[in-house]
C-alpha cells in the first residue's frame, strides 16, 4: 500500500509522529495489513507510547503468527517496561523466525537485565557477527563489557579503538585546524554545543542541569542538540536555559554535522559515550575545533577526533589511567559531576534503629549486579548476623525476575530468606523514599553505581564502594570521598567486606550519618553548580587556547 511506504519513509526520515500518523490511515484502510500495524508499532516505540505499539504488534502477531517482527516488537515493549522473561520469550521466538542482527542485540540486553552475562555476550557477539557495520550495535558490545571487564582499562581501551577502526576513522572529514573561517581571538565568548539523546528525565539530567543553570554566559553560549523523539517538561527546562536549541533527532550525522558546522560552534560536547543512540560516527567527521566527551559515559571512546575528556583526580590518578584513553584527560577540581541536590524529600531515621537487624541496600541497573559482585554482598551479609539485602530494580517489576535473582543469589552462597526485592517506583519522590528502607548501601563492582550513589548520600545512607583502576570503578571512590565519607572507599575486598561489616556494627555512627550527610553533601563540591561550571569553563578557555596556538602560526603561513 503506498501509504503504509510513506509511513515507512517518514519513519526512516526521523520523523516517528508523521509516521505513526500515515500508519494509522494504513491500518484503517486495511485492518488486515500486517506490515502496516508492525510498523505503526515501531512507531509507536519511538514516541515512547509503549501502550499504543503493544496493541499494534498483537494486531500483527494476530493475524501473522509467524511475522518475526511482530514477535520481535512485542519482545521490545516488554523489555521497554521491564518485563524482561517475556521479552526473552518473544525475542527467541523473533529469532527463531528470523536470525537477524538487531534481534540478537536487543536480546543481548535482556539477557544481561537477567543476570546472564555470559549468554548476553554471546548474542552480542553474534549481532556484530551478522551486522558488522553497524556502529550503534558495535557500541553495544563496548558498552556492556563494562558490566563485567570495566576495571580491565587496557581492554576497554582496546576495544573502543577497534570500533573507532571500524566505524569512525575512515569517516574524517577535517583536522581539528581545518575551520579556516573560525574567529581565533583568545579570549572572545565560546560557543560551547551539547550532544545527547537524553535531555529528558534522565540521570544525565540531574548533572547537566546544575551545568547549565550555573555557565557564566559572558564566557560562553549554549546550544543544545537534543536528540531525544520525547519531550517532557525536563526538556522544556533545559530548552529554557540554552542560548540555542537545535532538535537533533531528524537529522542523520551528515546533516547534523553540517548543522553544527553552520552554527560555529568552538566546543563540542559529546554526553553519550557508547551508550544508545549515541552520534559518535558524527564526532568522527570533526565538526568543531575542539571536542570533548563527558557525563553519559564513564570510559574512553576510542575516536581520534575526540580530544579531551573529562575526569577527576581520583576517578583517573595522575599518572596511572592515561593509558587506558584516546582522549586527554582533563581533571576537574571538586569532581567531575555536580548533583541537582533539589529534592527535599523527607529523611527516616535508620531502619536498624527499630527493626532488630541491619538493610544493606542497592538501587542500581540489575546489569551491574554481576555474580561476582553478589558474591561479595553476601560475604557481607555473613559477617553481619540477620542482616537484610534490599535490592530494587527496574528489572524486578515481575515474579519471575524476582525467582530468578533469587536463585542467582543462592546458588552464590547467598541466603534467600533474608533479600528483599522491589520494583521500581512510579516518581523520582517515591524512588528516593525507598532509601529510608536501608541502612548502608553497597555499591557495585566494575560498573560503580553514578546516580545512585548521589542519591543514596542525599538520603542519608552511607555507600560502601571498591576502588577499582578505571574510571568507571573509581567512580564510586570520587563521589564517596568528595562527600566527605572517604573512610567507605575500600582497596579490596577484603577491606570492603569488613568496612560494610564494621559500619553495620556502630549504630551511633549510622544514626549521626543519617542526619547529617544531606547537609555536608549540600555544603560539598557534589552539589556545587557554580563550582564546577567554573572548572569547566577554565578547562575549555584552556583548551581554546591551546587550539589559538595552534592555528595562528598556520595561518601566518
């Protein structure tokens, strides 16, 4: 049917709402039109509309129980909401259907939601094995090697350089001195550029925001290329507070860099990493004098045409991780991230003050959940007599994910009858508040906790963390120590068993951290915008100015 290919079209032009709106003619016109209701859930995905793209791919899978695209939409929507046991049904039967790469993909992520490393790294490898080409899946597989090799600097480095290899080096288009017509005065305003495909609510969020309200506008200009479908009103707050706005979703790279190029932008700032729907590939091009990569990822992207990332002394030690970067480091004083800090949700005392035993708690992605970091919980748990281990989860909204966590931790070693699993919350309010449920929250191993330990310390509850070699297992080490709690950073596990044990063991000391860490982290360089706005202005007039240096002289010639 001709509207259903300009339903496709439009999709494919990065345009989801005209799309969805072509495919609904497409559906009235033919309630039996298989190809436009997998579409129009497609579609419906990418707007964010998980209800609206069920029923459509149900339609579908109705009438064609065999469309591997319907099994496959289906598996998609399950895993947008959590559901990640029927995703894996659905993803299989899509597969068995089908063995195409992006099935493979997103089943990857179901399978590391479940605990199932190992499994999840080999349909990784098999959608790269299928899709050699296709850098977002490539990513993937970079990404999640952090979850269990993170602290493996000199792999991680390798591996980002082979994907540079791949998808980015043959893609330059200009040295970071090819900008003949850029204004090279020292010291005039910078037009600084943010890419990310979260400015929404997001974690990335809660740091940008700070960021922004707090840039001098004297010594920069904003802009702001959004490359999110969905717009909520975080969207509209940080649209409020950008100099410019760009909605970088209907581009592609090659327009987005000529976009970029056209608004002379001096600085560009990557805020996505490896992780999804990040525009890498559009770095490659070089599309400022300088780029910077920070805050969506913790590790190095591997492009040669990203020249600095940001850092701090104690996620990064000078001297000991330069190594393991493509990039130049810069270090930011105070730490690399400054917190919203404005939530005045109510803190409880500490649990064990009534209950007759101490809740050990996590709140992160159950992808950091690694079985050797459980291992290490209840090493903790067994030195602590009764103890209770609350983990919450967007994974855990089902029965089954729950059992299967459960069994993960016994065949560890682990007992069953003292872990409490949550789902997660409805609101940012609800979520905080379930951190009065714990008394110590333990962090996770390579992949640190980010947003969860800001808000853990924001809440009142002490974070036990193990110090790894990278910055994305020192993280946790930076934020900890930067709230003034250095004595909670652990060297090994073996110190990191005995500081949760020891911590679990002083009440007075739990009850005085209960009220008072809200108060030191809001007086701390954690919640200081101003602080590290002005940090990172310093770093780019610097690198600005190395940039100055560099071009002037070729120009003479």
């Amino acid at each position: 049917m001709q509207v259903v290919e300009e339903g496709i079209r439009l999709f494919n032009a990065r345009k989801p709402l005209e799309a969805r709106r072509a495919l609904e003619s497409a559906v009235k016109l033919d309630r039996k039109a298989v190809v436009a209701w997998t579409n129009l859930g497609v579609a419906c995905v990418a707007l964010g509309d998980l209800d609206a793209a069920r029923d459509a791919f149900r339609a579908a899978a109705g009438l064609e129980p065999d469309s591997a695209d319907a099994q496959h939409g289906l598996g998609l929507v399950a895993m947008r909401v959590g559901d990640f046991e029927r995703a894996e049904s659905y993803l299989g039967n899509a597969i068995r259907l089908s063995p195409v790469a992006g099935y493979f993909n997103n089943l990857s992520i179901v399978l590391r939601s479940l605990g199932r490393s190992d499994e999840s790294d080999a349909c990784l490898r098999k959608a790269v094995e299928l899709a050699p080409h296709d850098a977002a899946m490539h990513s993937n597989q970079v990404l999640y090697l952090n979850y269990t090799h993170g602290d493996d600097g000199a792999r991680m480095r390798s591996e980002a350089d082979a994907w540079a290899r791949r998808h980015a080096d043959q893609l330059v288009e200009r040295s970071r001195l090819d900008f003949p017509n850029r204004d090279a005065t020292r010291d005039r305003r910078l037009r600084v550029g943010y890419v990310s495909p979260d400015l929404r609510l997001h974690a990335v969020t809660f740091f940008l925001q700070p960021l922004l309200a707090a840039h001098d506008r004297a010594a920069v200009e904003v802009y702001c290329y959004s490359d999110s479908q969905v717009a909520d009103d975080v969207t509209r707050r940080i649209r409020a507070s950008a100099d410019g706005w760009c909605e970088a979703h209907v581009f592609d790279d090659a327009a987005l860099a000529r976009r970029i190029l056209d608004d002379d932008v001096d600085i560009l700032v990557d805020l996505a990493g490896h992780t999804g729907r990040n525009r890498l590939p559009m770095f490659a091009r070089r599309v400022a004098p300088v780029q910077v990569s920070y805050l969506g990822y913790l590790g190095t992207t591997g492009l040669r045409t990203m020249d600095h990332r940001f850092t701090d002394a104690i996620a990064d030690p000078v001297g000991a991780t330069e190594e393991f970067s493509s990039e130049a480091l810069e270090r930011l004083p105070g730490g690399m991230f400054a917190y919203s800090g404005d939530r005045d949700v109510p803190i409880a005392a500490p649990p064990s003050s009534v209950a007759p035993f101490v809740t050990f708690g996590s709140f992160n992605h159950l992808q950091k959940i690694t079985d050797a970091t459980l291992t290490l919980w209840s090493r903790v748990m067994a030195g602590v007599a009764g103890s209770r281990l609350c983990i919450k989860a967007f994974g855990l909204a089902e029965e089954g994910q729950r059992d299967a966590v459960r069994r993960r931790f016994a065949a560890l070693g682990g007992d069953v009858t003292r872990l409490v699993l949550l789902p997660p919350e409805d609101t940012v309010g609800a979520h905080l508040a379930r951190y009065n449920d714990i008394d110590i929250a333990l962090d996770t191993f390579p992949y640190n906790g980010i947003t969860t330990t800001f808000e853990a310390l924001w809440m009142g509850v002490p974070v036990v963390t193990l110090a790894g070699h990278t910055q994305v297992s020192r993280f946790g080490a930076s934020a900890v120590t930067h709230a003034g709690c250095a004595e909670f950073v652990a060297e090994g596990s073996d110190e990191f068993v005995a500081k949760a044990v020891a911590l679990a063991r002083d009440s007075t000391r739990l009850g005085d951290l209960r009220r008072t860490l809200r108060d030191r982290m809001r007086a701390s360089t954690l919640c200081d915008g101003p602080r590290l706005a002005r940090g990172i202005e310093a770093a780019y007039r610097r690198m600005w100015l190395a940039w100055c240096d560099d071009v002037t002289p070729r120009r003479r010639a």
